[in-house]
C-alpha cells in the first residue's frame, strides 16, 4: 500500500505532505530537506526582501535536486517583485495566502508553475478553482498562524464536494493518523506546518522548538480578533497583552505591540515577548527530529491506520 493521490501525480512528489510555507521559519534548510524526504517543502516567503527571497530559492536548489515551492503571502507591500523573481528564477509550485493570486495565474502558468492557494472558505475555494488553480489547501482554525472560522473536520468535507481540483486537507494534522483522518474527509494530500517546527533542519531558534514539545492540549490561544486578522500562538505575556487589547477593542495598539513580534521569537528565541505561532497540533509534536524521521513516521502511521480501519469496520458478507 503506498500513498498515492492525485496530488503526488501534480506535484510530482512521493507523499502527498506539503510542509507549510511559514514566514521566519520555513526556510531553504528545512524545504530542501522535505522535498529530499520525498515531500513538498516550502520557503515560506512572509515579508522578505526580493533579494533574500532569491538567494533562498537559490540556496534551495543547491541543497535538493527535487521539486520545493514557494509561499506568498498577497497581501506583501511588494508582492508584484517578489512575484517578478519567482517568474524569474522558477520553482515549481507556489501556495498562496492573504488574498486571491487571479492577477498573477496565467504568467506562472506561462513558466510551468503549480499554484496552489490556501482557503479558509468554501465560496473563495470555488472563485480559486474557476480562475485557474491547480489545487486547494483548506486550512481550519487549528493552524497556527492567521486563521480562519471553520475547523478542518468542517471545512475538508465541503471543499472536497464544492471543488473538483484536489484538496488538501491543513490545520491540526501531525501525525499519520491525521493523515487518514483528512483522507476520510475528502482530502488528498495534507498540509503540515507546526510539526515541521521542530525538525532538526528548522532554523528557528532551539527554545521555540522546545516550548512547542512542551506544549500541552489548551497552552494555544487566538489573538488579534477585533484587528479582523485572528491569529493562533502559543500562550505567553505577549498573548495575555493581545488578548486585554482585544477585550478593549483596541486593534490599532495590537498591531504596534505585535510588530516585528514573530521575528523576535523565531530568530532571537524570546519567548514571553515574541509571538509563538504555532498549531493545537503543538501538544503532538514529541520531539525535535530529522524531516526524513517526520516524514516516515507520519506515512507509516497513516498507511497502518487505514489498514487497520479496513479490518475493523469492513467485513465481508456472511
């Protein structure tokens, strides 16, 4: 029994697993050793000048000969140029988030580029599909990071009947039982971001990838509700000072006090003053590990938990 979709057939990859595209985190060193362990991985571009994009993608390519992709993130002041390099220097997907990436379809069609956007919703989904995308990532609340309304349990089902093109399933998912899990729903591939936080080729500081091993089932909060922007981390003083301002209705001071706050935590490791952006998927996340032992682990799982299913609730005819 293999994992094998129509995802793994798009992306031309071994596992239908996309490591998720995190800003501060998801850099050439973790996405080239995904892709490596027959995965999609991801450079999760965030803010990040052109230049430091490019020589990410470039890094990326000396550390992998298989396909990684990039994450974009529309809402970027200069998405247009980061756009223009990623044209330029070519990957072979692109994940989008924060808005719809229409304007730019056809020009990473041209270069022979995958787009596959990240929804949170069922009638964005079917705006994405008609305009040209070749698959959809449903991210429910329990991701960490900007979140959505909808949990994955709700949202994969909907996406699965209201689209066409393949749906992968993200948000919560860290182990192969999730896997399984998503493939029940509908989904055919998933989306893993929180677990892939503490791969020993995650470049984001080693206290962050402690706190998440140490993260227990509610120690994750959504913050900066009344910004309109929720966001999901990990309970510190920088949390309990969000939320006091969202109490207030105070969204402009959120979004002073949380300037530069991501930063702050994945590369200088502050844990009480900077944003753990993390998933519920945190209280799963065991220990720091090779991406290829993530990968494998998460695979065999998924493969023995559907076996397993199989024999228990499928019997046949007396």
């Amino acid at each position: 029994m293999v994992l094998r979709t129509r995802l793994t057939e798009l992306l031309d990859i071994e596992y239908p697993i996309i490591q998720g595209g995190m800003a501060w985190t998801a850099t050439a060193e973790l996405a080239a050793a995904v892709s490596n362990a027959g995965g999609l991985g991801v450079i999760g571009a965030g803010h990040m000048p052109t230049q430091l994009l490019r020589e990410q993608i470039r890094l990326a390519k000396e550390l992998t000969d298989r396909h990684f992709g990039v994450n974009l993130m529309l809402l970027t002041p200069h998405i247009d140029e980061l756009v223009e390099m990623v044209l330029r220097e070519g990957v072979h997907v692109v994940t989008t988030g924060a808005g719809n990436p229409g304007k730019y379809m056809s020009a990473f069609h041209d270069k022979g580029i995958k787009v596959v956007p990240i929804t949170p919703s069922i009638a964005l989904a079917k705006r994405l599909e008609s305009i040209g995308a070749d698959a959809i990532i449903g991210e429910g609340m329990e991701a960490g990071g900007h979140i959505g309304d909808l949990t994955t349990m709700v949202l994969t089902p909907q996406l699965a009947d209201a689209v066409s093109i393949p749906v992968v399933a993200a948000g919560g998912i860290a182990n192969g039982r999730g896997i399984a899990a998503a493939f029940a729903l509908g989904a055919e591939g998933v989306q893993v971001g929180t677990r892939f936080m503490c791969a020993t080729e995650c470049t984001i500081h080693p206290d962050v990838k402690q706190r998440i091993v140490k993260a227990r089932d509610r120690d994750t909060i959504v913050t900066g509700v009344s910004t309109g922007h929720p966001v999901r981390v990990i309970k510190n003083k920088l949390a309990k000072a969000i939320s006091e301002l969202d109490r207030d209705n105070r969204p402009e001071e959120i979004e002073i006090l949380g300037s530069g706050k991501l930063a702050a935590c994945m590369r200088e490791g502050d844990l009480e003053m900077g944003s753990i952006m993390a998933g519920q998927s945190a209280a799963m996340v065991e220990c720091v590990q090779p991406a290829a032992e993530i990968l494998e682990q998460m695979v065999a799982e998924a493969l023995e938990t559907m076996s397993r299913l199989g024999n228990t609730y499928c019997t046949a005819d007396a």
